[in-house]
C-alpha cells in the first residue's frame, strides 16, 4: 500500500491512482466513517484552514447503499468548499446507514491567507467504490477526479 | 484498488494493433482493439486500463469494437484514451462516463510572427504576464463574469457569444471545432449547482493537467499543411488546454447521480457503476446529452476568453498589438466528448454516437466539417506532450474514418500516478531542472509541478507515432515548450 501523503491520523490515507487519487477510511462504525471522510477529502485538496465561523449545514441524504451515500456525502462537502469557500469543522452524525445519512456540521469560512491549495478535486467518483468490513470496523475506498 | 496489471488475453493484429477478444469476458458485444507498439502495449498492461477496454465493450449498441488511442491510461469507468461508437438505431446508448468530468476538454493553438529569437530576451516578463492575466489555479475566479441569464445564453450560442461581446477575433470561431457551438445544447437541463459552481470560472485555466504554454516551431514534417496553419520553424506559438471546469464537473455528477437506476430500467448489465448509461433516444439519454453540450459550449468559451487574455499578454509584453503579431488561432479541438457523427459502417451510413474520453476528432482531408482553409489537408489535431519535451500538431487520414471513428490521441498520457511523481520529485527543483531544459515555468498550487512533471508521462513522439503508422493521423509539427503556467 502506497501513502502519497504521510498523515499523523491512522483513520485515512490516500493511495495511487494512475490519474486521479484513491481516499481509504476506517473506523469501527459506519457513523464513524463520516468524519474522517471529510478530512481525507481536505487533504487532498490541500491545506484548508478555517477562518470566520460560518452557518451550520445539515445533511439528509438518502439511497440504496451505504457507499453511494458517503459520495454523496462527499460531493456535498466538496460542493461546499469549491462554491462557498466553506468547510465542516465539526460534524454530527445521527444516523448513517445504507438508507440514509442524517448529520449536521458547524462550519467555518476558508482563512484566505493561510490556506494552501494543493489540487483541484473535480469531483467524487463512483469508480470502485465500495465499504466494506474489516476486523474491528469498516473501511471505504474513494476514488476522486484530480 | 491499488495498481495491478492487466492479466486477460490480448492478441497482436499487426504493427500497431491489439486486440482484446470478446470471447474474454461475458457481456462484451464486441473485440476491444488498442492502439499500440510493442514499447507501449507493454507499458499498457502494467495498469488495469485495458479491462476498462473490455467494460466499455459491453455497452449496449457498441459498434465495431472499443477502441483506446496509445496514449491510454487507467481512468474511472471508461479509460483515458478510449473511444466507443453507440448506435441509436440499434439500443445504442449514451454514458457519461465516456465523456468524462471535464466535458470538452481540450487544446488550441495560436500562431504568431514572433521569432524564437524575439521571444527569448522578453521570456521571464511574458510567462510573468500570462501568469498574472490568466486566472489559473484552484478557487481563483474569472476577470470576466457572467450572471446565470448570460451564462444561459453562452451555454446556448458558444464561443460566438463570447467573441461577440470582445473576446475574441471573428476568425476564432471557423478553426474552432463545431464552430464552437453544439446546436442541440440544452442550457435549462443545467443545474442551478452547476451554474454556482461555474459562475466564475468562464475564462479560468484551472488546475492538474490544464496549462498554457508559449512554444517555439521546432521542425516541420509536413511544410504543406504547416503553411495552411501558418505554421514556420523558429516561431513562436502558444498553446492552452482546459476545459468546462465545475461547470462542467458538475453536469456530469448530476448526470451520473440522475442514471444511477437507468440501465436497471432498460434492462442493462454493466460490469461498473461509473459506466452508467441511457439509450441515446430515451428521456435520461437526450436529457444528459443536452446538458452536456451546454456544457461544452462553455468550455469553448472558456478557452476563447483565455485566448484573448494571451493575446493581451503578449501585446503587453511585446508593446504591439496582437493582431499585428499575427496570433490567430490555428485551431482548437474537444478531447472529451460525445457527439452524433455520420460513418459508413458495413457499406451504410449510420448516425452514431463517438464518445472520446481522453481522444481527439482526427477528420480527413475532404471531411464537410472542416473549414474551407483545412479541406485539403484534413482537421488539425493538437496533441500536447508534456512540460519538458514537446508537443506535436498532426493532421487527420482516411485511415481515422475507416478505422477508429475519426478519432486520433489525446497526449501523451501518464506513465505515473501523481502519487509516484511526487515520490521522484524529492530531493530535486523540477523548477530548476525545467529551466535547465529552456523551459521558464510558473505554477500556483505547491505540488503542481512535481505531479506534472515530464516524467511522469510517455514520450508524446512514441504516442503519435503510432498513429502515423497506422495512417489515422500525420505528422505535420513539432513544438517545444519555452514558458509554461500551471494552476
């Protein structure tokens, strides 16, 4: 397994894509998932550092699988960032599962001045996405459009 | 998920040709078929790209085979470098996958009278200027805005509409390809997010692969179809590739998110979720293919408006006007798209749909959709290679319509992951070793040109020189690169 970022959170690592980037998530619980999700997503696009407080945001996103429903989670916070210059920095989540996700986050403007852009994510695919158990926990794989 | 090689039969055909047969894995309707020498077809199957080969090749209504140019590489869903051709008289279908996030992406190019020897003293200034007047790199905004009503109405007229209003030459648009318009763009199946996401990008170079680059003539293989491009060893030349940015992004997820239970409905097979599709003469297909081509009419305005922006650079730097410095555009070709195109295939004509995802329209000499100024030398094809090396400007052969669809390759295409390409970068200045080449390159994002870097993709010549053999396309021009920025 390879590492393109050496990360200090066991809970998240991204691995090679020929063009594009593979996110990898772990946590014991599918609700657990979604936190370190977002921060994968983050470090990928660079260093984001929150400024101003901003207004909460809430997710009700249903579907079919559990999968689908962390991309859409994803493409939300990815929405966020790209068209509003904001990102979660907390999130509560009250129910995920592969019906729905149900949380809410606080959020925060970009710091302009100390946020640093590494890439542009284009979007959260669908390419090999997948949860899947693993002892003591889940662990979802991501592939994103660089 | 991490890289694995491809392990499923593939037969030599000839010189240039592979085949994937589609007795190898259930579903395929036809032979996938990759374009390659022996170098490459090795480098090929060291990632999993030709499976993704053999996926395509069970869409519904694939005709002939699924075709990947030689500068295929893993992508998501389709390859990058792949080509389908979908039949809507037979269920054919349309994916967005095989059209890509970026929908028309692509390259132009522009000439001028510049000589190699002007260029150099000014060229720290130039890449300077270009760098500070095209808005490039990550969440930077446009200099030009447009409110949802124009940005509509631009979606719906093309570059025309940004040429009209001062951005650009009225000769811009006949070497543009579709004259930088589809006619059937469908702006109101646009989503309100997808407007957000490009109110202010129209006229931004973005980020990862996208670059202008200001580059020299070096040598001239074809000196008739140079001429017809006014094209001179020792000038200077200027080339820009991008595409819809989140415009474009986000048409494609919404379109993605809106088939998810489609070929469920139509009774599809699909061996990945990223190849989601619609028969083309359904409600879903014609609904995404409307959108997509609202998109890509704002891509080519997109590109349009960054053409100007050079050309003021460049007046800037070089205290003339661009006119007088005679940058007009050679052409600018989609490399991610899909539109109805008109083949013979089994001695009928039938309208198909050619998707190319990371593959350029390569049109022969004679072709009706050429402007009058290339019918007798076929449609320019703009094949960046890589910062380092160089860059090739072919032309389109008979061979394209006969065997891939009119369609040629893309680039150069990447040999290592951006992940690998960071890893070799440590310890080095690929600035430095940039410049130890000639080349002045300018970038926002901090890892922008370490992923980017020369090696971390094939050598462009390998690439279109398979094609060349083939007889799809034909060398007319090499171009090196002096000055480059990046997002």
């Amino acid at each position: 397994m390879t590492i393109l970022i050496t990360l200090m959170d066991p809970s998240f690592e991204h691995f090679d894509h020929t063009a594009d980037m593979g996110l990898r998530i772990r946590a014991a619980t599918l609700p657990a998932l979604i936190e370190p999700a977002g921060r994968a997503l983050y470090a990928a696009i660079g260093e984001l550092v929150p400024g101003e407080p901003a207004d909460p945001a809430t997710f009700n996103l249903t579907g079919t699988d559990a999968a689908g429903i962390l991309r859409e989670f994803l493409a939300e916070l990815l929405h966020l960032v790209e068209s509003e210059g904001r990102i979660a920095t907390a999130i509560d989540v009250t129910q995920f599962d592969e019906h729905a996700l149900i949380a809410s986050a606080q959020t925060a403007n970009l710091n302009p001045d100390k946020t640093d852009f590494r890439r542009e994510v284009k979007a959260i695919t669908y390419h090999e996405l997948n949860i899947r158990p693993i002892p003591g926990g889940v662990e979802a794989t991501v592939i994103v459009d660089i | 998920m991490e890289k694995k090689n491809y392990t499923g039969p593939i037969e030599r055909l000839d010189a240039t040709r592979w085949r994937i047969p589609k007795s190898y894995k259930q579903g395929m309707n036809v032979d996938g078929l990759i374009y390659a020498d022996d170098k490459l077809i090795q480098a090929i199957t060291q990632d999993r790209s030709p499976e993704q080969v053999a996926n395509v090749a069970t869409l519904p209504g694939i005709v002939k085979y699924s075709l990947a140019m030689p500068d295929i590489h893993w992508g998501y869903g389709f390859c990058i470098g792949g080509v389908a051709a979908t039949d809507p008289s037979k269920g054919g279908v349309i994916s967005p996958g095989g059209v890509g996030y970026d929908i028309n992406c692509g390259v132009r190019l522009l000439r001028t009278n510049i000589t190699l020897n002007d260029a150099k003293p000014r060229m720290r200034r130039l890449v300077d200027t270009l760098f500070n007047t095209v808005p490039c790199g990550v969440g930077r905004g446009g200099k030009v805005k447009f409110d949802k009503k124009e940005l509509r109405r631009l979606m719906t007229e093309g570059s025309p509409y940004v040429v009209n209003k001062g951005h650009g030459w009225d000769s811009d648009v006949d070497v543009t390809e579709a004259k930088g318009k589809i006619h059937t763009a469908r702006p109101d199946l646009v989503s309100e997010r997808a407007l957000e996401r490009g109110a202010s990008q129209c006229g931004t170079l973005g980020s990862g692969n996208h670059f202008m680059e200001v580059q020299v003539v070096e040598k001239i293989d074809d000196a008739r179809a140079a001429q017809a491009m006014g094209l001179e060893e020792g000038y200077v030349t200027v080339m820009i590739h991008s595409g819809s940015r989140g415009l474009g992004y986000q048409v494609c997820d919404d379109a993605l998110k809106a088939l998810k239970d489609t070929p469920r409905k139509y009774g599809i097979d699909l061996p990945d979720r990223q190849l989601v599709c619609a028969p083309i003469e359904s409600k879903e297909g014609k609904h995404y293919l409307g959108a997509m081509a609202a998109a890509a009419n704002f891509a080519w305005c997109n590109r349009q408006i960054m053409t100007q922006l050079a050309r003021q650079a460049f007046a800037d730097v070089f205290e003339q006007p661009a006119e007088r410095l005679g940058m007009t555009l050679v052409y600018d070709v989609a490399h991610n798209i899909a539109k109805m195109e008109d083949y013979d295939v089994d001695g009928k004509s039938a309208s198909l749909c050619i998707h190319r995802k990371g593959a350029t329209r390569a049109f022969p000499p004679g072709h009706a959709e050429l402007p009058d100024r290339y019918k007798g030398i076929g449609q320019p094809v703009l094949v960046p290679g890589d910062m380092g090396r160089s860059s090739y400007v072919l032309v389109g052969q008979p061979g394209a319509m006969e065997h891939t669809f009119g369609s040629c390759c893309h680039g150069a295409g990447r040999r290592m992951s951006r992940g690998a390409a960071i890893r070799a970068s440590k310890g080095r200045s690929i600035h430095q070793e940039l410049l130890d080449r000639g080349v002045i390159a300018k970038a926002r994002g901090r890892t922008g040109l370490e992923e980017e870097q020369p090696d971390a993709y094939k050598d462009v010549l390998q690439v279109v020189d398979v094609l060349h053999n083939a007889g799809i396309s034909r060398r007319v021009a090499k171009l090196r690169p002096l000055g480059v920025i990046k997002g």
